[in-house]
C-alpha cells in the first residue's frame, strides 16, 4: 500500500492461509460466526482481514 500522507510505502504484513479445526466447535461456533460477518482481522478498512467458514 502507498500513503500519499506519508508519501511512503506501507508495510502490511500478515499471515495468509487457511486452518482446519476438528472436533467439538459448539462452544466457539457464535463467536466464529461474527467473526465471519464482522470481517474481523487486520486492515479490515482495506478490504483485508476476512474470515471464512465452510
């Protein structure tokens, strides 16, 4: 990303992949499924930071 404020390059690092979890998820399915719908993650305002459940 480029900041025209900064007149700089931004760094936006991160960690791009996917997870699996096994096993008893009634506890955390809630709590997943706002992540999900909230887009909770880092630089949600450019787009980024998305959360998928299948």
């Amino acid at each position: 990303r480029y900041s025209n404020r900064q007149e700089s390059k931004m760094f936006m690092g991160g960690i791009i992949g996917s997870i699996t979890y096994e096993g008893e998820l009634d506890e955390f399915y809630p709590l997943l499924k706002f992540c999900q719908e909230v887009h909770i993650g880092k630089a949600t305002s450019f787009g980024l930071g998305k959360i998928k459940m299948d």
